[in-house]
C-alpha cells in the first residue's frame, strides 16, 4: 500500500478510529459487531476506508484469523493517546459547566481489592455518588504498564507498589501492605510448629515474582531457592496451592485460604516485609474536576509530591 500524508484529522477518521479499536479489543470483525451495532461488511468497509486515509495496511484478515501488522500496532497506540486527549478537552469543557461528567481511567494493580481498608473502592462509591454521568474504566494492569499509561495520558490515576518511582510522575502514600511467606496444607512446613532455618529453608522449592520489588522484599527472596517465577499474586498463589512451593504474598489476600486452613504464614515475626502501595498521577498534568475530586476522596491533595 502506498504511503501517503495526512492532512487532517476529521469526524470520520475518529469514527474510524474507533471502529479500529473495537475491533482491535475484540480480536475479529464478527466479535465486533455487537459493540459497534453495525454489520462485518461495514466494519470491512470502515477498515478500508481508514486504511487507505493512512496509507498503510493495519491488519491482516482472512482464514488465518485477525492480527495487527507492526503498523497498526502504532496506529492503535498513537490512536489511544488521541482519543484521551479528546476526551480531556470535553472534560475541560464540562468543567467550565461545573459538571462532573466524563470518563476516569483508572490503573491497579490486581489483588488489591481484598485490602481491607478499601480506600478505593470508598473514594470510587463517593465519586459515583456525587457524579453520577462519571464512566468509570478500570484495568487491572502491572506497576509498569500504570505507569507507561500515566506517560502517555491513557490514564488518569494508578495505584501501584512504590517500588522505583520514576521522574514526571508523582506518587502519594496509600497505605501499607504487609507480605508474608506461605506455604499450602500440602507442604511439608504446614505441620511443622518451629520456624526453619534460613538453611532449612534453602531446601525447598519457592517463587520469585517477575515484577519489580523493594530492596527489602528482594532480600527476603534471597533467602529462598526460588525454582519457579510468576508474573503477579494470583500467579504466586495457584503454585503455593500446588504444595510444591512456597512463596510471598500479602497478608490481606492470603486470608482467604487461611480462614480455610489451606494456607499458613511460615515464621510470621520474621519472614515478612512491608511494601507502599501509592496512588500515582501525572506531574503537570492538567486541571480534571473528576481526578481531583477522586483524590480528595481518597484524602489525598490533587497537589502532590514529585519522585
């Protein structure tokens, strides 16, 4: 296909735009037509359309199934930076109507929602309550994918270990998470009333998290033979189930399976760290009714303190 410039960006290409991401998000043209309420052909035709308006092929369709090329991979990404930034000048210009209505795009990581102080889940019921147009869009992401989508404006606030803060964002302290090691009723340590020695411990098989972590929890995973690894909690938790290993988790989530007497903290008084978990917003970012409300909520200044 050739390349070619665009000159503008209209009503069409964004109605286009859109189109591209639904389809995107749902993996096949068909998929797509309950969202978009409009038949395959049309959506084929809307592709083609915005294809040939960018000068380059977005995806491949056929028998082979749905895929985006390279290309439109970028064009998604570039796309996604836009459509926020659409929906900041209606903010903008609903906040000159004082009226609390848009959209709140919101990061966290996953497992959060067992903590018991539940600030957030407090702070969303007040925001909804007070503003009840507010769409709000929650996605269960890593700390560094919040923290690519608070760069590049595709969300409005994450919450996050504080781990390594990085400069133009700035982060505020939630509240505290406390980890322990557990093991499974499975386990040979699930019966045994004496801590292990750090020795000892060496002799079974546990977990490392792929995710970032505080000097204080890497130190504590030194004193492990970690033969596994696991890409969040929920990934930790279903090998320690196996009895097979052990392994860190937070107190709160953990809970669960310990009221069942499927879990137990392994030496609690010295096997355990604590981490911040922060709420994290843009430095300089611009004036939003709806953020800083949510913040307030949350009992937290829309002023805050940059890494």
């Amino acid at each position: 296909m050739k390349s070619k410039s665009l000159a503008q960006v209209t009503d069409f290409d964004l109605k286009l735009l859109r189109t591209f991401k639904t389809v995107s998000e749902c993996g096949s043209f068909s998929a797509a037509e309950s969202l978009l309420g409009i038949t395959r052909s049309a959506i084929s035709l809307n592709m083609s359309d915005l294809e040939k308006r960018l000068g380059m092929r977005l995806c491949q369709r056929g028998r082979a199934g749905f895929a985006l090329t390279d290309e439109g991979r970028e064009i998604l990404r570039h796309s996604d930076s836009m459509m926020a930034a659409v929906e900041n000048f209606r903010q903008q210009v609903n906040q000159m109507h004082k009226q609390l209505r848009g959209e709140l795009n919101i990061g966290i990581i996953n497992n959060l929602v067992t903590q018991p102080k539940m600030k957030i889940t407090h702070a969303l019921d007040s925001l909804r309550a007070k503003g009840p147009d507010i769409r709000l869009n929650i996605s269960m992401m890593t700390a560094a994918e919040i923290e690519l989508g608070l760069m590049d404006g595709r969300l409005h606030v994450g919450a996050l270990p504080l781990t390594s803060p990085i400069s133009g964002l700035e982060y505020t302290h939630l509240y505290d998470e406390i980890s322990n090691l557990y093991c499974s009723d499975k386990h040979p340590l699930f019966s045994q009333n004496m801590p292990p020695e750090e020795k000892r411990l060496m002799q079974y098989d546990a977990i490392a998290p792929s995710f970032r972590m505080t000097p204080e929890a890497i130190g504590m995973h030194h004193l492990l033979n970690c033969t596994a690894t696991a890409s969040d909690r929920e990934g930790i938790a279903f090998l320690i189930l196996t009895g097979r290993f052990i392994g860190f988790l937070p107190d709160h989530y953990a809970a669960q399976w310990e009221e069942k007497k499927q879990m137990r903290a392994v030496a609690p008084e010295s096997l355990t760290f604590s981490s911040q978990i922060a709420i994290a917003t843009r430095t300089g970012r611009r004036t939003n009714a709806i953020l800083d409300r949510f913040l307030q909520f949350l009992d937290i200044s829309p002023s805050l303190t940059d890494a």
